[in-house]
C-alpha cells in the first residue's frame, strides 16, 4: 500500500503502483472466482497529470484510464497518485509514447487489458459538465437514523414491473486506507418489480460510516439489489467526487451496454 509519509517522487517510477485482489472482497459478497454476476469498467480522471516533451516543454492533460471490472486486481488509489506524480519531470518523444506506457504499466498491476487516453484542456471544456436522466431520490421527505450498511432498507414497492432510473448525490461511504470521506453520485437503472424510493434512499445513505474501496461499494450495491429485489436488469454507476486530483467512476451491469460517460457536478 501507498504510505501516507512517502516522498513525492517526480522521475518515472512504475515500481510505486499497488494493487489489491478484487477476489478478496468478492467472496464477501457470494461471488465465485471466475462467475461474476455482473459486467463491468472503473473509469478514473486524473486531473493534474503532467509530463516534459523532447523538449523539456510541460505538457498537461486528464488521464483517463479505463481498468476492466474482469481485472484480477484493482489500483490502490494513492498509489495511483504518486505513480502519476512521477512523470512530471520525466521527458517523452510524443503523447502515445504517453500513452503507452500508462497502459503498459497499469495493466501490469490490473493484470487485465487497461486503456488510456490524454485529453486536451479544449476536449474536456468542450464536454463540459452534465447530469444524471431519472428520478431524483433526494427530494424525499425521510426520517434517518441508521448511517451504518443495511440492505434490510431494499424493498420492493410492488409487483409491479417498471423500468426506472433513480439517483441520489447524497452517497458517502469512507476510504477503508485512511477513512477520509469518499462522495459520490449514485445511478440505479434497472427493469423488474418496482423498488420502494424511500428504502433504496435509506439503504445508499447507510453507507455513511460504512468503509470500503469505490469499486467495492459499487458491486455490493449491485449485490444486495439483486438479493434483495431481483430485477431482471440492473445497472449501477457510481461516480465519485474527485480526491487528490483523481476521480473514480465505478459501473457495474448485466449488459454490455455502459451508461454515457457524463462529468458531473462535483467532477
């Protein structure tokens, strides 16, 4: 694991990336090595990523780096952060040389396919910033007391089939390395019998002092809505308020088909 009091380091050093074996957290949850109800992609945004041209010239760019929820392990966030860190006074003879080596290094550490790409300060002003399409959960008027994880919250409302997205911002879970408070935006999209708004509410506010890796917590909520409601399908995006310059944005689904890649408010 990254330790808090490591030195930043500034010449390229891929020997600071960690990982963490997602099988660990998995059979917690029932998940079979090798059977994961799910598909599913961590997207990370790493906004303060620099590096020297030929020239010695700074270049700057949002590294945006694509790991495979498949991925045996997934990337320990600070350490992340200082494996990034680590290019800044590092020289390179063109962006894909760049990009190269990001994929090379974090598929090494993912030990699963991990694509990269820089975007250009006009790319990301040109997307701009956007919000999630569906039903707004936090304009319930609920009373709340449990901020500890309870899935007993999810019920169903009745039998009869909808298909609905539901959001809330009001998510927090916490960092199980440092228990720093990790913010996020939920999205539920899902087909089947229809979930009671206020549980679901209650049930991702429960996550409050609950301490687990973003990717965690995204396949446990797609977990216990399965166990809990079984809908015929189901998709959870979480994405995650932005933390030493890094965003994280979990998705977990039973088809291929990802929800758009949308920069949030707090992004």
């Amino acid at each position: 694991m990254a330790n808090d009091n490591q030195e930043y380091v500034t010449t390229y050093m891929p020997s600071l990336l960690h990982s963490i074996p997602r099988q660990n957290q998995r059979q917690t949850l029932g998940i079979a090595e090798g059977a994961l109800p799910f598909k599913g992609l961590d997207i990370w945004n790493a906004y303060e990523f620099s590096w020297l041209n030929s020239k010695g010239k700074p270049e700057v760019a949002v590294a945006q780096l694509q790991v495979p929820g498949k991925s045996a392990h997934l990337i320990e966030s600070k350490s992340l952060k200082l494996y990034l860190g680590s290019y800044s006074n590092t020289p390179f003879s063109h962006r894909n040389e760049v990009i190269s080596t990001l994929e090379s290094d974090l598929t090494l550490a993912a030990q699963a396919a991990v694509g990269a790409a820089l975007l250009t300060p006009d790319q990301v002003q040109h997307e701009g910033v956007g919000q999630f399409v569906g039903t707004n959960l936090d304009l319930l008027d609920i009373d709340v007391e449990d901020y500890y994880w309870n899935p007993e919250f999810l019920q169903l409302e009745s039998s009869t089939t909808v298909r609905e997205s539901v959001y809330t911002h009001l998510f927090k879970s916490l960092c199980p390395m440092t228990g720093q408070p990790d913010f996020a935006s939920i999205l539920i999209q899902y087909n089947g019998n229809s979930i009671k708004h206020e549980g679901l509410l209650k049930y991702l506010i429960s996550y409050r002092e609950h301490a687990e890796f973003a990717e965690q917590v995204t396949e446990r909520i797609f977990v216990d809505i399965m166990n809990r409601c079984a809908p015929e399908r189901l998709a959870v995006s979480a994405r995650f308020t932005r933390r030493g310059g890094i965003d994280i944005n979990a998705h977990r689904t039973h088809h291929e088909d990802l929800p758009p890649e949308v920069r949030l408010w707090r992004q």
